[in-house]
C-alpha cells in the first residue's frame, strides 16, 4: 500500500489494445505514444515534477499550475498511464538494478548484493580507464561525457552500482567498494559529492535515464511476452544533454 506501481492518469477499466513503454511519461513521448494510438503508457518515472515516490495516488494532485494542462490533454485523449517502478527496479535479469550492471560489460564477479545496490569484483584498472570503459558502453545510448570525481590515476577492483538513485557512497564503502558509479539525479555534489571525497571514493557521475534505459526495453520485452495479443512499442529516451569542453 505505499509502491508508486499504480495507475497515474486515466481509467484504469480502459480496454487495452496497444501500449507504449517508456522511461519518462514527459510530454514528447505522452505525443508519440498517442500519435501511434497507444491505449495506454507505462512508464517508470513519474508524469510531474512533484510526484511522491510511494504513494499510490493518481499525480493529478501532485500537479504544479504549469503542468495541469498535461493532466488536461491525457483526460482528453483517453491515453491511461500506469507507472511501473519499484517491482522493475528490482526484478531478477531483466529489471533496472541487473540490466545496468550487465550492460556495463564490467567483466567481473558479483561479490556483493544489497538491494539497490551491487558491488562487481573487475580486474584493477584506473579509475580513468574504467571511466572511459563506462563512456563507451553508454555512448550508443547518447551520453557523449562524464563527470569523475576523485583521483583518476586511482587503481579500483569493486565497482558499485545499483539503480538509477544510488548515491550513497557511505553504503558503498561498506559493501566494499572502492569506486562508485552515481546518477545526476538527486546527486548533490555539495553535499554527496563532497562527502564521497572525504571519504575518500571516487565517482562516476552518468544520466539517470542512461542508467535505465536497458532495464525499460527489457521492460516492453517483458510485457510483450506476458500479453502477445496486444501489440507493445518502446519508446527510446536517450540522454537529454549535451556535454561540452574546451579543446
């Protein structure tokens, strides 16, 4: 009674033919989905900027002024939007926390599990090395830079990671990591940032969406296979920013 996994928008009694799956229930992609006439949107993260994780009410009432007008064009269409949250983040292989850390390509050994987190044992190599290793894996997916904190010439062999908010890098040490890969949203360098140096674990900073953008196309693979009378679309999201530097 207190998971987010709960219909967000619309009627939940809608027959469903056609459905869309996508990250991010944001205005672009609500189009795309309606304008290939999805009866109904899952999405892993909220529709509005407010959206309490853990409640199970509609986000209506979580709704700023400036986003009611969205709210107002999905009564309109018809289009129900379902979020589907916690039970994937954690759902074996296929789910966010796994499909991030396999997509990785770390080509170590999982010596440590607790949930959201992993820790893989990988053959020691630079934190820069592993950095530009990560860059590589995710470049398909539209992230052209990184942020690393820390010493780049720093050998590390336990690499944590976890699901897209997994920022804690005390519960990392403790797990035993020794380097941490972190999402931007809800990272505060001021305070998380800052602390991780302190305590002397360097991070590597990647686009929350990046970070789960594996998991979501497992995730329309998923429902495709439990409901292959119905047809089912993924809509990509790739990594909304642009990272430049001075040559």
């Amino acid at each position: 009674d207190r998971t987010t996994d709960t219909f967000k928008a619309g009627d939940p009694a809608k027959p469903v033919r056609k459905i869309a799956v996508a990250w991010k229930a944001n205005w672009d992609a609500l189009r795309q989905a309606v304008a290939n006439g999805a009866d109904l949107f899952i999405s892993h993260e909220s529709i509005c900027v407010n959206a309490e994780n853990g409640s199970p009410e509609p986000e209506v009432v979580f709704a700023l002024p400036s986003e009611l007008p969205k709210f107002e064009w999905l009564d309109e269409t018809g289009l129900v939007v379902y979020r589907c949250h916690d039970f994937w983040d954690r759902y074996p292989e296929e789910g966010i926390r796994d499909s991030w850390q396999r997509g990785l390509e770390l080509g170590g050994l999982i010596i440590a599990d607790d949930y959201p987190r992993y820790v893989t044992e990988i053959a020691p190599t630079t934190v820069r090395e592993l950095a530009r290793h990560v860059l590589r894996q995710i470049g398909p997916l539209g992230q052209n830079g990184l942020m690393v904190s820390g010493d780049l010439d720093r050998v590390v062999s336990k690499v944590a990671t976890g699901t897209g908010v997994t920022n804690d890098p005390v519960e990392m040490l403790e797990m035993g990591a020794d380097v941490g890969i972190m999402t931007d949203d809800y990272y505060l360098h001021v305070r998380i940032g800052a602390h991780a140096q302190e305590l002397d674990l360097p991070t590597i900073i990647v686009n929350h969406g990046v970070a789960e953008e594996w998991g979501i196309s497992n995730l329309a693979d998923y429902v495709q296979r439990e409901f292959p009378e119905l047809e089912v679309f993924h809509i990509t999201q790739y990594c909304p920013y642009t990272v430049l530097t001075e040559s």
